[in-house]
C-alpha cells in the first residue's frame, strides 16, 4: 500500500492520523446549511492590506434554524473581527482548527466566543448561531 501525497489520513498497520485539512474538511462538513446569509466582516484594525487574507461565509440550516459563521484567517497573527449586522452571543460555541501553513498534526479546539470574537493565526473557525 502507497499513500498518496498528500493524503487526508495516514495509516499503517498499527496507527490513523489525520491531516489538518481532514480536520477543516470535517469541520465544515458537520456545520453546513442550505441557505446561504448574505454577510460582510470588518476587521480591528481595518486594514484594507489584510482584507484579501481572511474570509467569511454565513450559511443556515433550514430544517433547524441554526447558523454557522465559518471564517478562514491566513495571517500569522491574531486578528479580532465583528460582522456587520449580526450579533454574536458571547456564549456562542466556537471550533477552531489552527497552526502553521506546514504542520502536519492539529486538533479542533472547542470554546465560546467570550467579548469578542478573536481569530486565530492560520485557523479555520466556525460559529454556531
């Protein structure tokens, strides 16, 4: 048996590892909706240089009512974000994949949004709404 390269998941006789992009790939996967919600971000600071570096998509699950904010920062630094026209609860579950651009390891950490809604550097997030 040959893994390919790059692969989702690695195994061999005795172990399983999954890749950070298997990670994000399930993440979005058990939070997607049928609708799409039309949404803009601003970023603090608003940096027009950083803009092209992060990204956001807000989707709703008709049969439940429920929202996911799914939000992707590039940058190697923390950046603290708002959404136009939405109010994020301060104990809105949040789960977060991150780390550098070439690990090969991560996890998906879980935790509630808290004052503000802080990113990551490298992470994938998303907010249950």
């Amino acid at each position: 048996h040959q893994n390919w390269n790059p692969n989702l998941i690695y195994f061999d006789n005795d172990t399983l590892s999954v890749t950070p992009s298997y990670l994000v790939q399930q993440l979005f996967s058990t939070h997607s909706g049928d609708r799409y919600v039309e949404c803009s971000i601003k970023l603090m600071p608003d940096d027009a240089n950083l803009r092209f570096r992060v990204a956001a998509s807000l989707v709703e699950d008709s049969k439940t009512g429920e929202r996911y904010l799914k939000i992707v920062n590039t940058l190697p630094r923390k950046l603290d974000v708002s959404v136009e026209g939405l109010q994020i609860p301060r104990d809105a579950q949040m789960k977060t994949v991150c780390g550098s651009p070439d690990a090969e390891k991560a996890s998906i950490e879980t935790g509630v949004v808290g004052e503000k809604l802080a990113l990551r550097p490298y992470s994938v997030s998303v907010v249950t709404l």
